[in-house]
C-alpha cells in the first residue's frame, strides 16, 4: 500500500536551503546516457539499462533529472505526467551511501517545483513503511490525500 500525497501551488511549496556541494539539472539525452547508467550501477551494479528504455520515458514525456556531486550523479528524479492537470514526483533516488544530507529533498523540491511552475498539481507517492520518504514529502508542504493499491 503506497500514501498519496498532493501539492496544488507554489504558494504551498516550502522553500528549502540547497547544497552549495551539489548541482540539480535535467538529464538530456542521449548525452547524459553514460551519466544514468553510472547511477544506476551503484544501486544495481550487475543491472542495465538500455538506451531504448530511456527513450520511451522521454516520448511519454516523462524528464528526469540528476543531483551531481563531484561529476557523479548521486540522486535522481522524474516528473511523471500522467494526467493533464497532475504531475507526479517519481522515481526518487538516492545512493545509500549519501542518504541522510538532504539530497533527497533537494531533488523532489526541484521536480515538484517544476511541475507547479507548469500550473499543474503535483503529486508524490511512497510505501507506507517509507518513513525517511514521507518525511521528505511532508516537509516540502504536500499533504496525504489517501492510499493508492500497488
């Protein structure tokens, strides 16, 4: 069972303080393919991922974007469109060995922010036992509207 959370406005979005150390961009392709791969290696070292695959979340109109530290993507994100009038911060990751400095927030307030930029609502969901996740959700401003099946 995952919690859904919703933000409808900038207003509402909490500001937050960013890291000096860190830079947030959207990922272009197929330039920033290396760049992914390198992320998804440190979760998932014997895992690929194919350029194929990015390209189909591109044609959804899905973005992503990467948290970089020293020229390594450390984090990531995506804005889900999967309504016209809402928009979902999805696809929230961090490396493990970086949890706990506040990637995590950064990211999701770029994304989110992005999304209310494009006058849409914005959305964010998380399994219930994903405590440092709701934490993340809850201090950026977004509020629990319900429960959503997996």
């Amino acid at each position: 069972m995952e919690i859904l959370y919703q933000i409808n406005s900038l207003n509402e979005l909490n500001k937050i303080a960013g890291s000096e150390d860190v830079m947030i961009r959207w990922l272009k392709m197929p330039d920033d393919y290396d760049l992914f791969c390198g992320h998804l290696r440190e979760r998932n070292p014997d895992g690929e991922f194919q350029l194929d695959d990015w390209m189909k979340c591109q044609e959804k109109g899905t973005p992503y974007c990467g948290l970089i530290k020293n020229g390594k993507m450390i984090a990531r994100a995506a804005a889900e469109k999967y309504l016209e009038d809402k928009w979902e911060t999805a696809g929230v990751r961090v490396w493990a060995s970086e949890r706990g400095n506040g990637y995590a927030k950064q990211i999701c307030w770029f994304v989110t922010k992005f999304i209310l930029e494009n006058n849409k609502i914005a959305t964010c969901r998380t399994e219930e036992h994903n405590i440092a996740m709701q934490r993340v959700i809850s201090s950026l401003g977004f509020q629990k509207i319900g429960f959503v099946s997996t």
